[in-house]
C-alpha cells in the first residue's frame, strides 16, 4: 500500500489535468477513474513488480505492458519488469504523453487500443494452436497412428505448417488407404 501512495503522489499533477480520481486503493490495487476510462495499476509483491491496465468505463481492462507501448503506441517506455522509480517516473511519462487522447476520453483511440489487444491475443491463440497441433501431429506419427494424423492435419490450416508436414500428411493418407 505504501509503494502505491508513492506512485499516487507522483503522477497526482496528471491526475488532476484529465479528472481521475482515485476510486480504489487496496492492498495492492490502486483504481483511477475519468468520466470515460479507467487505470489500474496492481503492485505484485511476489515478484516485486507493477502493471498497468486500462479501459473504458465499465469495459475490459487492457494490460499496458512494455509490448503494448512499443507496437500500439509507438513508445520506448518501459512499464513492465522495471523498479518502483522507473515504473512511477515512465507512467508520468506516458500519462503526459502517449497516454493522452486516451485519457481525454477519444472514442476512436479506445477503439483502436481494443482492436490491437484482440488482434494480439488471436495471434497469440493461433500459434499455441499451431504449437499444439504440430505436438500431435508429431505424437501421431511417431506413433503411426497415421488415421489420428490425417484427421488432426485435416483441422489445422495446412499452409502454416513446414513443407515436411504436408509431405508426411500425403504418406498419412496413402497409409490409411492400404
């Protein structure tokens, strides 16, 4: 709770020029609320470190993490696996800078914020599903199970996968044939 004081009293000057208000501080959590967005910043005491969420008002919170500030807003700032000091001095950073449009309550930066984090997490769905096919694919094979191996092929988008699955799918099929 201490620490979160610390990073409310710092970032206190951003906090008034866009009206947030502190709507929770708990324990580890510390909620800002605007008329359009909300903060959430979370201090994590087992691995000693800060996040930051935000979204719209009554909305999903979108983690803000050092991925984020490179590829959506385009910032060398670091959030994530960084000290107290340097997570309190780069969220004034960003709340007076990249942070802006969002903070004034922009519909279509929101939006845009949205967009990017469901977009980054079917990215992130489709290649553990690529990573878990290909696991049973292999299994499958290894195995010569090849009727297993034809229909898990059969589900997976074929063109993701190296030319040697392909190849091992066409003897699959002959397999099952015989």
């Amino acid at each position: 709770m201490e620490s979160l004081n610390h990073i409310l009293e710092r970032i206190a000057p951003a906090l008034a020029a866009y009206q947030l208000r502190v709507a929770e501080c708990t324990g580890y959590v510390l909620q800002l609320q605007a008329p359009a967005i909300v903060l959430r910043i979370v201090y994590h005491p087992l691995e000693y470190s800060y996040s930051l969420s935000l979204g719209g008002t009554g909305q999903r919170q979108i983690a803000i993490d050092n991925d984020t500030l490179r590829d959506f807003f385009h910032s060398p700032l670091a959030l994530s696996q960084v000290s107290r000091t340097v997570f309190t001095d780069n969220l004034l950073l960003f709340l007076q800078g990249e942070a802006r449009l969002l903070l004034d309550g922009d519909p279509a930066r929101l939006a845009a914020l949205e967009r990017f984090d469901l977009d980054r997490s079917r990215t992130y769905t489709a290649a553990l599903l690529l990573r878990q096919n290909k696991a049973a694919l292999d299994q499958a094979w290894a195995e010569q199970d090849y009727a297993r191996f034809t229909s898990i092929a059969a589900e997976t988008d074929m063109s993701s996968l190296p030319a040697s699955y392909v190849l091992k799918y066409k003897i699959a099929q002959t397999k099952n044939k015989s």
